[in-house]
C-alpha cells in the first residue's frame, strides 16, 4: 500500500495548491500581524488535514491500517481546528497539534517502514 498513488492528479494538485496557499498566508500574516490572515491560514490548515486525512481514509479501503489511522487523525485535526477557531479553547489547538502530529507519523511510518 503507497498510500496516495492511486488519488486523481486534480486531488493531488489541489492538495498541494492548499499547502502552497497556507504557508503564503503564515507568512503573509508574520509579516503584516493581520489576524484575519492568521485566521485564514488556519481555516486553510483544517481544510488541508481534513482534505488528505478523506483521502487516506478512502485510499485504505476502511481496512485496519497505520493508512486508516493516519487518515482518521488527520480529520479529527482539521475538524478540532475548525472547532479552535470558533471557540479559541487552547485545549483544542494542542488536540489538533497532536492528531496532525500522530497522522504524519503514521503515514510514515505506513510508507516508509511497512512497505
């Protein structure tokens, strides 16, 4: 299993879209302080793990994986940031931090170790 090989190349090129806009409003946003900037990027991050978290999800069949895993921690970190966003709870940001962290390791870990 290679995880994202079989994803049409308009969700790949979308995916990285995403990536390229988030990091352009980071720094959009470090270098002006617009919070509303900051405030897009995040909602931008979420979409991007909830995005490729969708993608691992249905690239795994649903069968038990580190891919299901991976998939399943990357939307439960865009979906808690979405709810970081609306309620600005810190606990949220370090749930999102976490599930995103533990995603990337899995898909990883699923790619480079299991293969």
């Amino acid at each position: 299993m290679n995880g994202l090989d079989e994803v049409p190349e308009s969700v790949n090129r979308a995916i990285v879209l995403g990536i390229v806009l988030y990091f352009t409003l980071v720094v959009y946003a470090g270098v002006t302080a617009d919070p509303l900037a900051r405030d897009v990027a995040d909602a931008v991050f979420g979409l991007i793990a909830i995005a490729v978290g969708a993608t691992l999800y249905r690239e795994s069949g649903g069968e038990r994986s580190a891919i299901l895993g991976a998939g399943i921690c990357l939307v439960l970190g865009g979906i808690s940031q979405f709810a970081y966003l609306v309620t600005r709870a810190p606990i949220l940001d370090l749930v999102t931090t976490v599930a995103v962290f533990v995603g990337i390791g899995l898909y990883v870990y699923a790619i480079w170790v299991l293969d």
